[in-house]
C-alpha cells in the first residue's frame, strides 16, 4: 500500500503542544555532569578470539576483550543522596566497531555518551556499559549464525545482570554510586536493545530451548551447561560474579531493539517502550527474519518494536503509561501522529503496519533504509579507528561509506535532534512507570494547560497556537516534524493564564 506523506509544515503543526520546563527526571535540569570512567564491575571469558584458534580468553587481555566495566555518569553538584540508575547499553552488532562494518559500535560512541550526558543532566546517574563481545557472522549455516548470535546476546544479558547485582552490592557497602536500586533502568540502543528486551523476558530453560533454537540434531544452540544460565550461574566456561543480589530492573527503553521470540514476553514483565524506524534493514518493526545482506538469513521470526509493544500493552504490562499517553506533551503528540503516518506502511520484510499502538515512537524520516537517525560519526575518526585496531584504513572508509546508505543526510545536529526526541518520549514514561512522581508530578504537569488550540488547519502561512494556563509555569514551545525531530524550539518563560503565538509557516519547507 502506497501512502503519501502530509507536508511537514502541515503535520508539524497538527501534533505541537507546550509544556512546563525544568522538571527534574523529565527535562535536563543540571547544566553539567560528571564521568568516572573505567570502573570493573566483572570478568568473564571471552570467545571473541575464537577465529585465531583460541576458544576462550578472559576479558580485559586483548584489545578486542575489553575489560567488563563502565563509565558512570552523574549530575554535578547533585544533592539528592540515591538516584534513580540508568544502565545504558550500546550498539555494535555484538561484534568491535570496524569489524562489524560499522563506524559505531562502542560505549564511546557520540551517540551513546550524548545519551548519558542528557540523563545525567535530567537527575539520573548512568552507567555507561561495556559487555562481552563475539560471534561469527559468516558461519556456514544458518543454525550456526543464529547460534553464534544468539549466544552473543545471551552472554551480554548475563554482563548486564552482573551489573545490576554489582550496583545492588555496592549499595549493602556504603553505596558510593548513590543509587536507588528501587529504581533500575536498562536502555539499550540497537543491539542493546535486544539485551535489554531479552533481559526482561527470558527467565525458563524452555525459552531458550524452542524448535528455532535447536540445531539439525535437535540440540540446543545455547548449552547452559557450557556458558551458563540467564542469570549467568554455572557452566563450565562461565565465571559467576557478584552473587547474592537481586538482579530486577524496573523498566526497559529500547532503540530499534528486538527479541529473539515473542513468546518469551508474558504478564507481569517489567514495562517497556521503544522508539524504531520501520525502515530499519535489519532489525524489522513487525515480526520477521534478521537477514544480512552480505550474508542471508542470521535468525528467524524475530519480534521489533510495533510487536513487542502491541502485546506488552495488551498484557497490561503498560498500563501505568496510560496517564502519559492520554496527555498532551509534544514527545506524545509526535508518537501518535508518526504511528498513523506509519499505518499502512511495509517494513523491511514486507510485513504491512497495523494500526498505531502505544508506548513505541515510529522514526519516519523518509530515508528508505534508515536504522539510527541517532548516530553521528565522522570518516576521520572512523579511519582512524581501523588503523588503531590494525585493520586497513580502507576497511574504515568502507565502514563509513557503507552506513552512509542508511542515514544520507547524518549530521551531529540531525542526531542531537533524534536524541531529543527519545528522551523526550522516553524520560516522562520513566518517571511515571518508577513512580517518581511525587518529585516530578506527571499528571500535574498536564493539568497546568487547561485548554489548547491550534488554528487553522491544515496550515495556512500563518498559525496561531493558543492556550490557558490554570497554573504559572516555564513554558518551552518546540515544532516537531513527523518524524520526532525538533525543527525549532522557543522559550517563553514563566506564564500562567490566556497565551498565544502567531508563527509564520513559509520559513520550513514542504517534505
């Protein structure tokens, strides 16, 4: 089904809204933060030296290993005793920047640190987090690829429950991190967004033991015996850590994640939310293969974002996002309007979007193989990096050439603008599903508007956007595209009362 696309301006007007300003845990408030890199929270064994003969090293021995630690972030000259933790998960296609095609594919990411930058100056104290690497994408077979990834996920999901009960010890000594570990949360950005996703649901045996997960000899491809369980306990080749503490989370916020099977989410999981453009090449919207195209068939029937959504609210999982998404902020407004625009559509695997779902934030950028409209890289430091790892600089420029076909137009204001857009949607619903909400009153927040109107519409050269404000608050104005980007942002200060703004239209183009 083909389906045509509002111009911007027109769309961009129809989902504007206001909202009060400086609320900690939902927009930044801190104007600096503060990193502690390097900090060792395990160790484990490594198979991502398995290609030169060795089976297993321990991590933190050769470059391509890295050490299991983090890099925390928190708000400078903070005097709040136990903040709500964010561990964030990066991208990477479980495999080293370069060496996975990729420019990007680390915890030092630009896009990555942007992310624990901007939540630190919300309130958050983050934990920038490193996870075992490794796996063969150019196995023979297809049962050996997904094998190889699917042990490549479920070993970074041990890591990060290792970190989980590392912070939760480290809380019973004397809590130098100042946590509240009634409040964990894991955001996973591409490939962490399957960590994170597969973090919440696989809890049996029998999940990881499914037809698609055993091999041509009935055998499963994840032999816990070998490498562990879930939780990262037992098994011959796997070294437990920081045992004796819990390993819950309270929320999940995944970028353009997946997981490895629909069944594994049930009632009671932990509630979720993702943003993901439907256009992403590999990891699909709906439910399909991850396939790539050098390659083929890695894994089938893999759930995204739309699906993992529609089930989670339909289980009630959600439900404490049901205020948030009734109200009327901007990051809302954009989501519902993008997830209409996105009805009808086709994903990468030919799968038609249904109709709009809650709690995910559809990126139509009209880029057609678009994936993370939130990276940023430059070919300089991507080349650089190669040499660094002692591959050909040839090998960078193909990495950056190569990801260019996803994201054309990548700019560093392009992913500032996306990186908006996700905490904007993702941090009022964190607020609201950890119950922060006697610090930063979400339903306060939406009653300070008692009325909205935006007119005309559709667009003429001029609009007029009008409310009544029942309560004095910041006022921030931001004109988002259908896409979630901010076009352009304007602050009004302290008002309360009748407001209104006449804004000239002819300045953003048609698109």
């Amino acid at each position: 089904m083909k389906k045509t696309i509002l111009p911007l301006i027109v769309t961009l007007l129809t989902f504007t809204s206001v909202f009060a300003q400086n609320q900690r845990y939902v927009n930044e408030v801190f104007t600096n933060f503060t990193v502690q890199n390097n900090v060792v929270y395990s160790v484990n064994n490594s198979v991502i030296a398995a290609s030169q003969g060795v089976p297993y090293v321990q991590t933190g021995t050769i470059p391509q290993a890295p050490a299991l630690v983090f890099d925390l972030y928190e708000p400078e000259n903070d005097t709040v005793a136990e903040r709500p933790l964010i561990i964030m998960l990066h991208t990477g296609t479980f495999l080293p920047i370069i060496y996975n095609g990729n420019p990007t594919g680390a915890r030092q990411d630009f896009a990555t640190t942007k992310i624990c930058q901007s939540y630190a100056k919300r309130g958050y104290t983050v934990a920038n987090l490193e996870y075992r690497l490794g796996w063969n994408p150019a196995a023979p077979t297809q049962a050996d690829r997904a094998g190889g990834l699917m042990k490549a996920v479920y070993r970074a999901i041990q890591d990060t429950k290792s970190a989980v009960r590392f912070f939760r010890k480290d809380y019973e000594n004397g809590n130098q991190w100042g946590i509240d570990t009634s409040r964990i949360i894991l955001c996973g950005q591409g490939s962490g967004g399957w960590i994170a996703l597969g973090y919440s649901t696989v809890d049996k045996l029998a999940e990881v033991q499914l037809p698609k997960f055993l091999d041509a000899n009935a055998v499963p491809l994840v032999d816990t015996a070998v490498i562990g369980d879930w939780d990262g306990i037992g098994g011959e080749f796997n070294m437990e850590t920081n045992l004796g503490y819990s390993n819950d989370i309270h929320m999940v916020c995944s970028m353009g994640g997946g997981m490895g099977d629909l069944s594994w989410l049930e009632a009671g999981d932990v509630p979720t939310i993702a943003v993901h453009c439907p256009t992403d090449p590999v990891a699909t919207y709906t439910t399909g293969d991850v396939a790539i195209a050098s390659i083929g068939v890695v894994t089938t029937d893999i759930s995204g974002s739309y699906d993992v959504m529609k089930k989670a609210n339909l289980l009630g999982n959600n439900t404490v996002f049901d205020v948030v998404n009734a109200g009327n902020d901007p990051y809302t407004l954009a989501a519902h309007a993008a997830s209409l625009n996105a009805e009808g559509l086709a994903d990468i695997g030919g799968t038609t979007i249904g109709a709009p779902v809650d709690n995910v934030f559809p990126f139509l950028t009209g880029n057609p193989f678009e994936a993370a409209p939130w990276d940023f890289w430059d070919s300089t430091t991507t080349v650089n990096t190669a040499i660094a790892l002692g591959l050909p600089a040839a090998q960078g420029t193909q990495a950056h050439v190569s990801n260019l076909q996803q994201n054309p137009n990548m700019s560093m204001a392009k992913s500032m603008a996306y990186i908006d857009s996700t905490l904007g949607f993702f941090c009022r619903r964190i607020v609201r599903a950890t119950n922060l909400d006697g610090l930063t009153d979400v339903n306060e927040l939406e009653n300070t508007v008692a009325s909205l109107q935006i007119y005309p519409n559709p667009a003429s050269a001029n609009t007029t956007i009008s409310m009544v404000l029942e309560n004095e608050a910041n006022v921030e104005m931001r004109l988002l595209n259908l896409s979630g980007k901010v076009m352009t942002a304007k602050n009004y200060g302290t008002l309360v009362g009748s407001w209104s703004e006449k804004i000239n239209t002819t300045i953003f183009s048609a698109g």
